[in-house]
C-alpha cells in the first residue's frame, strides 16, 4: 500500500511544480499565495517552496511577504518582531487609536498585492497602500479602518476582507522616573499594570522605597496622585492599586 502512496505523492509533486509560471510569464503575487498554500497541503516544506519559487522568477522579498500572509491567515506562531503583533492581537491598550509613528499591518484576504506587511504611519497621519495609494488613519480605531478600507478596495476588488493589526503601537506611552533599572518613555503594547510596566523597565534598583511609588495620571485636566506598595503587590495585598495604565502616565519611584 506504501508504493502507490508515494508513486502519487510524486505525481501529485509534479503536478504542483508544473502549475508555477513558465519564466518569462507575468507572476503575480496572489498566485504565489495560492502555490503556497496548495504545496503546504502537498506537504512541501516551506525550504523546498522557497526554491521552486525563486526558480520561477518571483524575488525574495515577494516570497517573503507572501510568508507573511500566508502564516498570519493560518494563525501559525511567529517569530521575532512578529511576537509584538501577536502581543498585541491579545488586547490593545484601552481607548486605543492610531497615532503618528505606529506600524500596522494591513492584510486582505487572498490579496497579496494589495496587503501591507508594514505600514509606518507618517507625522502627517496618513499611510500608503497599494491600489488606495494615500489615506488618512490618525484617530481611526483598527476596527474603523478596516472598515474605511473595505470601502476603498471595493471599487477594484470584489468583496474584499480586510484585517488591521498594529504590530508596534508607538504613539502611546507610559513614563518611569526615578530608582528603576531603565528610565524613560515605554511604548504600550497592550493593557499594562504599573507592575507590568516596573519589570518592563527591569525593576526597580536597590535604592527604590518600594513603598513610596505613585502614579501621576492627568483626568480631564486634573492631576491625580495614585499611590503604589510594591511590596504589598507582591505579597498579594492591596491589589486595587495595581491599576491598568494610561497613555502618558508617569510612574514616579522614589529613592
């Protein structure tokens, strides 16, 4: 039973490497996407793909974009910078809008050519995308552009399905001061305790008076003082000052 098994795993092998454009044919993108998909069910490794699409004639970049796709569709573990978008799939800081310097990647479904692995948005608020070319984002929610963005590429795509991810939120920070490891501003890369964000700064130094940390927090024009026992936190009490974070807090730790 083993022979005819493999004779069409083979045949089948030959066929799909067949189906990749002749060379000197236009290759798209979208039929990489779709090489890629068919020759992962063949059970092709991605080492093996990679070649046959190279001998075709599409360039690395391409084939390395289309991975993009391909493995953020399949909700496959990513590596690397990609840990942050996942990260951030989790939950998004509240109130969150995009803001001048976040990257974002702009995905829609089965089209490749038309998605956006990373998309820097610019101090003027906009962004660009293929087909769309410009379009303003600053003040949009994720869930607001993909909308917006439904509505543009349905002039040249039908029933497009698009999906927004901020990949690194930079326009939203937090600010440590004082006697912890690493002071300064910490991008907010989703909803953050003042814990979190302590041991994101790598803790506090052998000076900190762990039980004389506050947080300075402006509502509505109105300075608070919210205070913060580390070392209560961590013996489990006074857990209610363990508060999730806001964009431009500043967490002051004395010493």
């Amino acid at each position: 039973m083993r022979i005819p098994m493999i004779t069409n795993c083979l045949i089948l092998g030959l066929v799909l490497l067949f189906s990749l454009p002749a060379a000197g044919q236009q290759k798209t993108p979208k039929e990489l996407f779709e090489y890629i998909e068919n020759a992962r069910k063949l059970g092709l490794n991605d080492e093996q793909i990679r070649a046959n699409a190279l001998s075709a004639g599409w360039d690395a970049p391409t084939i390395e974009h289309t991975y993009t796709i391909v493995r953020m569709l399949n909700n496959e573990k990513l590596q690397g910078g990609d840990r942050t978008r996942v990260q951030l799939a989790k939950g998004l800081p509240g109130g969150y809008r995009i803001g001048p310097g976040d990257l974002l990647q702009i995905v829609v479904w089965r089209e490749p050519e038309a998605s956006v692995p990373d998309a820097v948005v610019r101090v003027d608020g906009k962004i660009s995308v293929p087909l769309i070319k410009e379009i303003e984002v600053v003040g949009l929610t994720p869930r607001e552009l993909e909308e917006t963005l439904t509505e543009k590429f349905a002039k040249f795509i039908n029933g497009p399905d698009v999906t927004v991810i901020p990949k690194q939120i930079n326009s939203m920070k937090v600010y440590l001061m004082g006697a912890v490891k690493k002071e300064g501003p910490l991008p907010m890369i989703g909803p953050m305790t003042v814990l979190q964000a302590i041991n994101e700064a790598g803790g506090l130094s052998e000076y900190a008076k762990r039980n004389k940390i506050y947080i300075l927090r402006n509502d509505g024009g109105k300075q608070l003082r919210l205070p913060f026992d580390y070392e209560a936190i961590l013996e489990g009490k006074r857990l209610e000052q363990n508060i999730v974070l806001r964009p431009d807090d500043m967490i002051v730790v004395p010493q």
